[in-house]
C-alpha cells in the first residue's frame, strides 16, 4: 500500500509544503513482537546510528533525537517525523527502512537492519514513550 507523506519546510516566516512523497509501507520490516524499553532497546540505536548528525553537538535539519519534544515534532525538512502508535506513518521509519531514496537515513555509513528498523517501528508502535 503507498501512502502519501508531506514534508514540510519552514520558509518567509510560514510553513510551506517542500513535497509529497509517495513511499510504498507494504516494504516496511515488520515491527518486533515484544515489548520495547526506550533506554534499552532505542538510544542505543540512535546513539550509534542517528546522533552523529541529530543528537547533542550537530542537529541537521533542525532535527535532534536527544530531545523528545524535538523527535516527535520535526525538523525543518518534516513535521511530524514520528507519529506516537503509528509507525507506518512515521517518516522517521520511512527515512531509516530506505523507502524514500532521496531521504535515506542515515545519509552516510551502514543502513539500519531490518531487525533495528523493526525495533523502531515496534518502539513507535507502542507510543514512543
């Protein structure tokens, strides 16, 4: 099933529509099938593979991981990135699974597996607490 995601920029002091992206969730890894503990099962996967660019010292984008209002609000490029209880339409999990191939993340380095992708989506599946 594709789903429509807008990605929207802050520009002249509003918010304008940058795309709408077409991304195809049927290819999406499935979420793990257990419960999920952010301080166990999450920042270690942010720390190795997000923070680089969207933690403490760098925030591309405008866009930071470290900081929960911050992660489930958006950056610049979209907002939000992370739906609470929907993965499937969290453009943070569309951006590591790959489906948009001019927003791949991390944009320098190894994909995530399917495995960690599917840690996530099961994380934001279960509230992103």
């Amino acid at each position: 099933m594709k789903r429509w995601v807008c990605v929207f920029g802050f520009c002249a002091g509003s918010w304008t529509i940058l795309a709408a992206v077409s991304v195809d969730v049927s290819k999406l890894p499935p979420a793990a099938a257990r419960p999920i503990d952010f301080g166990r099962d999450v920042r270690p996967l942010l720390e190795q593979h997000c923070y680089t660019c969207h933690g403490p010292d760098k925030q591309r984008s405008g866009y930071r991981l470290d900081d929960q209002r911050v992660a489930l609000s958006g950056g610049e490029g979209s907002a939000p990135n992370i739906v609470p209880g929907n993965s499937a339409a969290s453009p943070l999990i569309h951006f590591v699974a790959g489906l948009d191939d001019d927003t791949r993340m991390p944009s320098k380095g190894d994909p995530l597996t399917a495995d960690e992708v599917g840690v996530l989506r099961a994380w934001i599946d279960q509230g992103a607490a």
